[in-house]
C-alpha cells in the first residue's frame, strides 16, 4: 500500500541550490503539486488553517465519483484527485475548482480487478502536477502506468514500463523535477528507477535495479549547501540510495539497513536524512544518515537509529532540527534530528495511514476512522484539537493558498482561508 501516501517540484534547476536563510519565512502559494507538497516535506506556510471546525465551517464538501486513499494536489485554483469503483477498478481522474469544489472535468480509465493488500485501492498513489501537466502513475499485475493529461483533461502521453509484481499492490507516486517524471519502480519482478521528459514522454534515463519487496515510498530531492541534489530513494533492496537526477547514476548508497517494507517516505533536515521501515502492522526500524559524496570519497553513515515506536505508513515531519514521528498505532514524538535525543513521546487516541501535515507551528494527522488530530509542533506534547470528518481516510492533507484539502473516503472538503480564521 501507499502511504498516500508521494508530487512535484516546480522550476528545480539541478545545478543550483539554494538555502533559505533561518530567518525567512516562505511565503504561501496556491500550489501543493505531490504528495506531502514541495519536495514532499509536508510543510505550510499557511496562516489561515483553522484550529479546529465544525461541519458548517467547510468551504465546501463534495461527493467523489469513487473511492481511493490518494491524496490531493493543487495548482493555481485546481485541485485534482483520483479515486476508484472498487468492483470494477475503474480509475477517475477528478478536476475541481479550488474556490467552491464545482466539477471542471473528470476522465475515467476501465481496469481490471486484481489482488491487493485488504487497505489498498485501486487510487493509492498521489498525482503529481505542475505548470503543464497531471502525472499519474498505477499498476497492475500486467502493467505499471505513467502518463499525463493537460489541465484541462486531455491527454499528453502514456508509457506502459512492464509488469509488477507486489503481494500489497501498487502506491508509489510520481514526482516532477525540472523536466522530468520521475517514477521508483522497484518491486519484486523487474525493478527500476525511471524519469520521463514531462513534456513528450520519452525516456531521460533508465536505472535497473536489485529486486525486492515493493516498497510505496515516494521519492524527494536532499539538497544542502555545497553538495549538488541527489533524489533519495528507500527500498529493501537497496536501503537508502542517493541518485543524481540528471544521469539516474547513484552517488551513494546505505544498504541492507531495511529487512522488510519501505512504506514512509523520506524526509531530510540539517544534513540528516531519515527514512525507515516495518514489518507487519508497525515500523520496525528507523534510520538517520549522514549522506556521501561520490566526488569527494565521503562514504555515508549511520548518525543514529530508533527501533521504538517507529512510524511504518506514515512520512515524519523534519523542520528546525525537529523530527515529529507520527505511528501508525497513534504514538507520537519529536526528537532533535540531528542528535536523535527525545523530547518527547505520547500515544494519542486512533490508528493512521495518513501522514502529518505541518502548518504555522502545528501538526494536522487524519485517523484511519477519519478525525483530524492536531497537535503542536512544539518541544512539548500538546493536543489541540480532534475533528470527525463522518467518514475513514487514509489520506493526508494538502495546503495551497492558505486553505487545506481534506480527503476521505469518498468526499473531499476545504477548509480555511480568508474566511477560515
């Protein structure tokens, strides 16, 4: 399964980084283009989320054509999501304005049932989006897909890359870089790393890989001064894998540090990148590594590792040399990245598929049973709210232009904004 969990970065030049300087503050755009935002690091700028709110305080709610554990993405006053008849594997791709949630399109592509884990659906993975285009990507077990529509629904090109092999089914989600679709397929059967022109389709580069369990992480890119960026992997097979973007080459890698499924996604601050994995029903190991340097015969470590509480579905939120764990079994934590030490730890009440959100000093997590729980993002636990969305989630949040997009199930719904304070 996916965490729902992977979308884009927008206008990223390969051969510049650039570092925010601690006392800036980004300003919030109306665009949340992946899973989990730019670079998949699940965090907002936003200052018009509310709290907390009832049902009247929606912006809007609307019924989806189907179900799905995907999650939303937005660009420029369009949402898009994806959803699924669960009888037939019919797959919807769904365009709603961002300002009322009114229908603009929707385009359907038949399916054909197959076997997957019992949380899994048909519209797991994420789309990713940018200026000229959706990105999609789903599989079966006799095709992983990735193609693209325009924003208006039409299509632009589809690539058929082989077959799939995974015991859970498929929830890896595309992300867009620069001029490329970037796609992690790695799985049991054929496994490789690919990226796309977004424009035309046609092959950039083709990275075979080891086989392995299928892991559903999505990929971002670690940039950090003086070092060039590198797009970050997790699989079993290859454990952590730093991959140059423009040659698909890798430039270092931590192996056989997961023994079982990669299903969080990685996350990186202050030098550390941080990703993990578990087995079962709960993470079982947790790792934050130093990254290496090919060029410079700097060889990657292992800066410190957690085997306690470790989220398995779930992507952690790493800010301000803060890392806040957020497990699948409600228990939550915040550490100094850097050094690993706790701050502290909590169970809160509920069970999660669904990745935390951070926005303006708070951390916003749907239960599986579908309530929001926000707690602070602070050096101290502090809960602040619960909110029943009437129906389960397994999605995780999106923010765009001071409002957030909450899916479950069936519905979608907004909330925030000039009028959400």
């Amino acid at each position: 399964m996916r965490p729902s969990p992977l979308t884009t970065i927008c206008g990223l030049a390969f051969g510049l980084v650039s570092i925010l300087p601690s006392a800036a503050r980004p300003a919030e755009t109306g665009r949340w283009p992946r899973f989990r935002g730019p670079n998949g690091a699940g965090i907002s700028h936003a200052t018009t989320v509310p709290v907390r709110w009832s049902a009247d305080d929606c912006n809007w709610r609307v019924k989806l054509p189907g179900g799905g554990h995907s999650s939303p993405v937005v660009w420029d006053g369009r949402v898009f999501v994806t959803c699924t008849d669960a009888r037939t594997a019919r797959r919807t791709v769904l365009c709603l304005t961002a300002g009322d949630g009114r229908e603009m399109w929707r385009k359907d592509f038949p399916g054909r049932p197959h076997r997957m884990h019992r949380d899994n659906s048909y519209a797991s993975a994420t789309p990713a989006v940018d200026e000229k285009g959706v990105y999609l990507a789903w599989a079966t077990p006799r095709e992983v897909t990735l193609l693209s529509l325009d924003h208006a629904g039409r299509d632009r090109w589809r690539r058929g890359l082989g077959a799939f092999d995974s015991m859970h089914g498929h929830g890896t989600s595309p992300i867009a870089v620069g001029g490329l679709v970037v796609l992690a397929n790695d799985q049991r059967g054929t496994a490789s790393l690919i990226a796309v022109d977004r424009q035309t389709g046609k092959t950039r580069w083709q990275a075979e890989r080891r086989s392995g369990l299928t892991p559903a992480s999505t990929p971002c890119v670690f940039r950090a001064a003086g070092l060039p960026p590198r797009l970050i992997f997790t699989t079993t097979a290859h454990g952590i894998s730093a991959v140059d973007p423009n040659t698909g080459q890798t430039d270092w890698e931590l192996p056989k540090v997961f023994l079982d499924r990669c299903v969080g996604s990685p996350v990186f601050d202050r030098g550390r990148v941080v990703a993990s994995y578990g087995y079962g029903q709960r993470g079982t190991r947790l790792v934050a590594a130093r990254p290496g340097e090919k060029a410079r015969g700097v060889e990657p470590k292992i800066a410190w590792d957690l085997k306690k509480s470790v989220p398995l579905v779930p992507t952690p939120i790493a800010k301000d040399g803060r890392l806040f764990l957020w497990s699948d079994d409600g228990t939550t934590a915040a550490m100094e990245i850097e050094t690993g030490k706790l701050l502290w730890r909590q169970r809160v009440e509920g069970s999660f598929y669904g990745s935390p959100v951070w926005v303006d000093g708070r951390l916003y997590c749907i239960s599986k049973k579908g309530e929001v729980v926000v707690l602070a993002a602070a050096d101290a636990f502090r809960q602040l709210a619960r909110v029943p969305l009437g129906e389960k989630s397994f999605a995780t949040p999106a923010v765009a232009g001071g409002v957030m997009y909450l899916r479950t199930w069936s519905h979608l719904l907004a909330v925030g904004g000039d009028e959400g304070r």
